[in-house]
C-alpha cells in the first residue's frame, strides 16, 4: 500500500521545515512575482524543491531568469487572538 504524505513526511526523527520563498521569474520580458511556501531540512533542499518547481512551471518557456529575494524559515506563531472578529469557520 502507497503511503500518504503524512506518513512519509512526519514519519521522521526531523520534521521538514518550512521555509518561505520569495522570487521573481523573467519570461520573454515578463515579470512574475512568486511567494511560495516550501519545505525542506536546510537551505539545499529548500533550493532543489523551488529548481523542480520552476521546471514544472516554467516547463514550456526555454530561457527563464530568476532573481530570489529571500529564502527564510518561517516560525510559527500561535497568537490566534490577532484574528478574533475576523474571521468565522
């Protein structure tokens, strides 16, 4: 039987990290802005994950630039009372 995500990923002695990425993509004189969330253990594998998703992406385009602005993990805050009122589930 195949296993989930959730087996593989959590599985783990070290969860992945999760790691906010942000870039910019030129395509034939277009720019595209990109925030995406990625996770991986450190900075290389963070890095592999966002060359296979441009790949996906981009895989029609032939020559694309890409210019990263930050590669950060991300940390997780539990203050939950930032969004009384706001929203409703």
């Amino acid at each position: 039987m195949a296993e989930s995500w959730e087996d593989v990923t959590w599985d783990q002695d070290r969860p992945l990290k999760e790691w906010a990425v942000e870039y910019t993509v030129e395509v034939e004189g277009e720019k595209h802005h990109h925030l995406n969330i990625l996770y991986g253990e450190n900075e290389n594998d963070v890095q592999k994950r966002l060359f296979d998703e441009l790949r996906q992406s981009y895989s029609d385009s032939g020559r694309i630039n890409v210019t990263l602005h930050r590669m950060e993990e991300t940390t997780a805050t539990l203050d939950a009372s930032v969004f009384d009122g706001c929203f409703t589930p």
